[in-house]
C-alpha cells in the first residue's frame, strides 16, 4: 500500500498521526495473512479469510481517504 507515494511522506503520516499507523500496521498485519492462507501457509477456513479480507479492504479505504484529506489540506496550506 501507497508503493506509489514518496516513502519519506508515509513515514512522517505514521509518526504524526497514530490511528495511521496503527491502521498502517494492521493493513500490513492482515496482507501478510491473507497471502499466507492463499497459499496455503496459514490454515484458515473460507468464512474466516472473507472476514480478514474484508477488513483489510476497510483498513485501506480508510488509510487512502486519511492520506488524501491530509495532501488535500497540505494544497489549500500552499
């Protein structure tokens, strides 16, 4: 997630704001996870991946409109 953005940025959102990083942590928590039990390292059943999947969507929703309020905030600063 925000392999795109300039990773100096992400570091600084994740020391400035500690529901980013925490939500930053979890997407990353939950990529790893889900990976692992698409391949079938970590033995989860259907319902239980669905849910870690879905989560993980809501987590990066959530971390792209946080990102994008504060560059919409650093534009109307400048």
């Amino acid at each position: 997630m925000f392999e795109d953005q300039q990773r100096d940025a992400v570091e600084a959102l994740m020391k400035a704001d500690a529901e980013f990083r925490r939500l930053y942590q979890r997407h990353k928590e939950l990529n790893s996870k889900v990976d692992n039990a698409e391949i079938g390292v970590l033995p989860v059943d259907d319902v239980t991946l669905a849910s870690m999947k879905k989560e993980k969507l809501h987590a990066k929703e959530r971390l792209q409109r946080m990102w994008d309020e504060r560059h919409a905030r650093q534009h109307q600063i400048h």
